[in-house]
C-alpha cells in the first residue's frame, strides 16, 4: 500500500474535512471533549471548511496530506505561533490537528508528517515545533515522545 505525503490543494478541503470529523468522534471518545467546555457551535462543519481553506491558502501555515490509493488517509495541520518577545526563540511551529486514518496507524505517516513539519519550520526559520494533546490520548502521548517531543507544561482551565 503506496502512501504518498503531499501539500494539501483547494480540492482536498473535502477530504481533510471527513478526516477532521474522525478526530473530532475519537476526541469525543477518548479525550473526554464531550464536556460542556467542549462544546461545537451547531455550524461547526462549516466553519471548519472555511478554517482549512484558509489555512491552505496561508503562508504561515502548512496543511499535508497522506494519501493512498487516491483517498485521504491522514492529514496535519501547523502554523507559526508567537511566543512573548522575551524570549531567545519567540517563534514555534504550532501543530494544531493531526489524524491518521485508523487502518494506517503505526506505518510512519505521522513520523513523515512531522519531518516534513520540522523541514518546512526550518526554512520558516522557527526554533521548536509544539502541540497540546489530551492527558487522556495516551497513544497520541507515547507517538510523540518517540518522535522526541517532551512535557513541559500542563494546560488547566476552569468553568467560571
Ligand atoms: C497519534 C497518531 C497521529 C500517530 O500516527 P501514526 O501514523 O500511527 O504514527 P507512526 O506510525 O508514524 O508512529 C510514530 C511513532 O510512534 C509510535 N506509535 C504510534 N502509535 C503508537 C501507540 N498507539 N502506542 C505506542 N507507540 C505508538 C510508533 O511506533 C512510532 O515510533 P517508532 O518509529 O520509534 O517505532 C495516530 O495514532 C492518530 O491519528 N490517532 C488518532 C487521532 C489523535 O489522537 N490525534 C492526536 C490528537 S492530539
């Protein structure tokens, strides 16, 4: 089974898209985002279309795509975030989504993925990538320390 890695195109806004509702039902199931906080907006569907259209088309993002077969199979998704002027490296490759359809798992799509994330940040000239995953997504916590990512904060939040 041939997997290419590509730049996403304006044409697979589709696919991305039903690949984004499967991240979105195993958040729902494993990551505990079926809390009120959590909650979508009723268009959310839509909204996202929009999100991912733009984040295409931006300079300062990077949308990828695995493909077999000539359907989607995974995608990610990563943008240049600021860090405060403070510091030495202020600017991360931030990534904000990342799905591998589950028949392809444990292939290395996501190590090529973010390979080619770290290629394209360093050309962007950004010093670290960075990602916030669910404390309750422990295979997505075991994948990522295995490509060298590494703990070091944890995200609280509070319903006020
Ligand atoms: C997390 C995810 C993106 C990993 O994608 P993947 O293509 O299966 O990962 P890879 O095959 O490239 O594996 C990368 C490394 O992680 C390891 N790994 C992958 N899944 C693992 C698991 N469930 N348990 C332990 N290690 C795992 C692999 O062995 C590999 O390490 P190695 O090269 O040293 O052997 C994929 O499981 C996924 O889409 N999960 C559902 C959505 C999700 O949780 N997204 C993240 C939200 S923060």
């Amino acid at each position: 089974m041939d997997v290419i890695i590509r730049k996403a195109r304006l044409k697979d806004v589709s696919g991305i898209t039903r690949l984004w509702q499967q991240l979105i039902g195993c958040h729902q199931n494993v990551c505990g985002y079926d809390k009120p906080l959590f909650a979508h907006k009723k268009n959310a569907l839509s909204i996202y279309r929009k999100y991912i259209t733009k984040c295409i088309r931006s300079r300062n993002s990077l949308v990828l795509v695995a493909e077999s077969d000539n359907a989607l199979v995974g995608f990610v998704e990563a943008a240049i975030g600021k860090l405060p002027d403070i510091y030495l490296h202020d600017r991360e490759l931030r990534i904000l989504g990342i799905y591998v359809d589950e028949n392809f798992r444990r292939k290395g799509i996501s190590r090529k993925f973010f390979s080619e994330v770290a290629k394209w940040g360093k050309k962007k000239k950004v010093y670290s990538l960075g990602l916030m995953c669910s404390v309750h997504n422990e295979n997505a916590h075991r994948s990522y320390s295995k490509i060298g990512f590494e703990e070091h904060h944890w995200k609280m939040s509070k319903v006020i």
